[in-house]
C-alpha cells in the first residue's frame, strides 16, 4: 500500500516506511520531525520539469505525462522505482513531499504509477 502525505504533518506509526521523494528538502521541516526511512531525491521530477510545471493545475496533466516519461526514462530513476516498488511490496509506504496542495503534486502522481505498475 502506497500513501501520501506532506513533510510538514506529524509522522505516525500508521505511516510505515516514509520515503521522501522531493529533490529538495522542505523549509522548516527538521531531520528528527521528517522520520524519515529514505529519501529518493533522484525519483523527484527534474529541475527542468519542476521549474516548467510551477505546481499549475491548468499544467497538471501534462506534468502528469511528462513526469511519468521521467519515471520509466533513467536507469537512476528506473532503479528508485524498483525500490519504492520494494519497499510497497513490504508494507505500508508513505510518499513525503513538501507540496502544500494535496492533489496537484507529484508524489500523487508517482503513488498512482506505482500502484499501477
């Protein structure tokens, strides 16, 4: 099971396995609130790809294409997937990003790839 969840709520044992999986840190945000398992900077979408989308919803389901290219593009990006897959397969996952629209981000859009793949 794969969820969602921004950096800036309280982590919970209900999360299990919390991955962050933005490129950049969040502001504010310390190493002990984060509890954090992992943090894949590499499956993030590009700097080209972040600075071109600029969180517009109007631009959300041409990011959504274009993200997805960049997930299945890369061997780095291929093998992120290949251990976010892992860490699914395992028990609960959470996704962490630092986005604060719960529905025009990209750990939306990379927890739906993973549970279609």
């Amino acid at each position: 099971m794969v969820r969602i969840k921004r950096a800036y709520e309280a982590a919970s044992a209900s999360d299990g396995c919390r991955v962050l999986v933005d490129r950049l840190w969040p502001r504010g945000v310390s190493k002990e609130s984060a509890d954090l398992d992992e943090w894949l900077k590499e499956i993030a979408p590009s700097p080209k790809l972040r600075t071109w989308w600029k969180h517009d919803p109007k631009r959300m389901d041409e990011f959504t294409v274009r993200y997805r290219a960049e997930l299945d593009g890369t061997t780095e990006t291929q093998a992120a997937v290949v251990q976010l897959r892992a860490l699914a397969a395992a028990g609960v996952t959470t996704l962490v990003y630092g986005a604060k629209d719960p529905r025009v981000n990209h750990a939306r859009v990379l927890a739906e790839y993973l549970q279609e793949k």
